[in-house]
C-alpha cells in the first residue's frame, strides 16, 4: 500500500509538472509591439512628384528602399536604393505622373551599409572578466540557430539579472527592454517578442545583438557611445525562450536580407565555431 501511494504520488507530480510546462509554452503574445528605434519619412506630391524627406536618427548607416506596390508597380525602381549616413536628412524626388495616391508608401529600413567591407576583430566575451558561463547553444544549433539571421550566435547561460557587457566599442542603435513575458509555442517562434540590444562598432562596421533581457533591463540608451567590456543591460527570459540565458549574435549588413548573422573570435584566442554545447567559457 505504500508503495502505491509513493507511485501514485509520483504520478500526480508528474502530471502537474507537464500540465505546468504546457501552460508555459501556450502562453499568449504580448499585446504591445515595441520597435528597437522609430523612424518617420515625411513624404508630399505634388506636379507628377513624389517628394520623400529621409531622416536618419541613429549612429549607424541606414539603407532605405521601397516596398512593392501593386498599384503603383514602377515606383519602387525609381526610387532605387537609397543610403543614408549617420544622422544624415536628404530629400528624394521621385517624377511619378501617374502616382496612385490611395496606396500609402511603405518603407524597407536596414542598419548597416553592406557596401562596405567590414574589418573583423576579435571581441571580448559579452560578460564581464572573471565570470564563466556555460554554452547552451552554439553554432547551427537545430534548437534556434539554423537560419541566416542566427546561424552564428551564441547562447551562454546568464541567470536573470546577470550583467551583460559591451563586446565592443560602438553606439547603441537599438533598444527594446518593455517586454516582460516569455513562451515556447509556435507564435512566439513566428513573432519572438524578446527584450533586446543592437550595438553599431563603426570601426569595423559590424552589429552585436544582445537578445532575451529582463524587463526594464537595458543600462543604456539609443545613441549613447558605449566602451568594450561597458556593462549595457541585464539577462532575462523573455521572448521565444525555455530557459534564461543571452542570446549573442555578431551581425554584418546584407543588401537583400538586412543583417545578416557573421561568426566571431574573441580576445582570448577562442573562435566561436569552437564553443559547443555544454562547454565553459570564462
């Protein structure tokens, strides 16, 4: 009889562990939609042309094109393929007699100029020195890293709270801290709502993300200059996530796909591709 107790008593457990764990990964989408910077193109027609006044609020390069636009087939050509440099205004004239004024002009806005040739260098682990965390996830992880946005990231197993630091000189040019739940279900896969930073390091021209920040957890602002090893946020667990941990990602710009995930090396000799799952790393 105190056997079947004992079992039966596992039972129970067991299945309110599972009743628990799919509650978590059923969780809904957050409402909110927060953006990691605003942009606003004022924009004017008049004589046959489409005036377009660009503006760019970060210190960092930006690309702008237009989006197609079935009703107005031909503009997104002549517009071309703009690039704006940092905190650089331009206006753009755009001879369109036949402009279709009920469709609303739709931007493709991208960090970076994929013009440029970026200068890797190595970085500094994005903890501060002396700390020493373990890989959840390396490179090509079939969990997450498997496409061209992620394939090089790195995920190394911060707690929530645990400071998160700068692995380069740069300006900060994203940030996103609003967020304050976290799932594993298809949505949130489909539309990850995580807490997140984007730094510029205009000296190579490379991007960091620094993904799954607590809530309220970012320690710097948009445009502020933040210093190599500088701590910038605060880990988390939010967004599409089973467990806290930072997500760190090197990025280098791309004409069709916006940022691109790029591999990395760090100070002390280690190459990414060299951190597995389940190793050390300080």
């Amino acid at each position: 009889m105190r056997i079947a107790v004992y079992h039966m008593k596992n039972f129970f457990a067991f299945t309110l562990m599972l009743l628990l764990f799919s509650c978590a990964t059923l969780k809904p989408l957050p409402k909110e939609q927060y953006y990691e910077f605003v942009y606003r193109f004022d924009q004017w027609y008049e004589k046959d042309t489409l005036f377009i006044k660009l503006k760019n609020p970060l210190r960092c390069p930006l690309s702008v094109q237009l989006a197609a636009d079935s009703l107005n087939p031909a503009l997104k050509e002549q517009f071309g393929y703009v690039m704006l440099s940092e905190l650089q205004d331009t206006l753009v004239k755009v001879a369109y007699p036949v402009l279709n004024t009920k469709a609303k002009v739709r931007y493709i806005v991208n960090q970076g100029n994929p013009d440029r040739k970026t200068q890797k260098q190595p970085m500094a682990l994005p903890f501060p020195k002396g700390r020493r965390y373990k890989v959840i996830q390396g490179y090509d992880g079939t969990f997450t890293h498997h496409d061209r946005y992620s394939r090089y990231a790195l995920d190394f197993a911060l707690k929530i709270g645990d400071t998160i630091c700068s692995s380069d000189d740069g300006y900060v040019v994203g940030v996103i801290d609003g967020y304050k739940e976290h799932g594993s279900g298809k949505e949130w896969l489909q539309h990850d709502k995580s807490n997140y930073l984007t730094v510029y390091h205009p000296h190579s021209g490379l991007f960091t993300q620094y993904v799954h920040l607590q809530h309220k957890g970012a320690l710097v602002k948009l445009g502020d200059f933040v210093a190599k090893g500088q701590p910038i946020a605060l880990s988390g667990m939010t967004g599409f996530t089973t467990t806290p941990h930072l997500h760190f990602n090197v990025k280098v710009p791309d004409r069709r796909y916006g940022l691109l995930s790029t591999e990395t090396s760090f100070d002390n000799g280690i190459q990414g591709k060299e951190l597995k799952r389940k190793q050390w790393v300080n």
